[in-house]
C-alpha cells in the first residue's frame, strides 16, 4: 500500500520495504526508495 500510495504521487518507481530489524521494541521501520528514470542511448 505504502509504494502504490507513493506511485499515485508521481513516483511510479517508488518501492518500499521492510529491513531487518529486533521487533522487541514494538515498532516497525519502513523504508521507502524512490527511483528515477532516465533516457538510456542503448
């Protein structure tokens, strides 16, 4: 949900996952990547 949101807001490469990470805390990291595009000559 959270990479689809981002792909709505004109981020169409936007990916976002889960590291891993100790749950004892009771929080849980996201992170999100955001890719570009670019003109390849190939």
């Amino acid at each position: 949900m959270i990479a689809y949101y981002c792909q709505l807001s004109s981020h169409p490469s936007a990916a976002a996952y889960i590291p891993p990470q100790d749950l004892s805390s009771n929080k849980v990291q996201i992170n999100i990547a955001f890719g570009t595009f670019r003109k390849s000559n190939h």
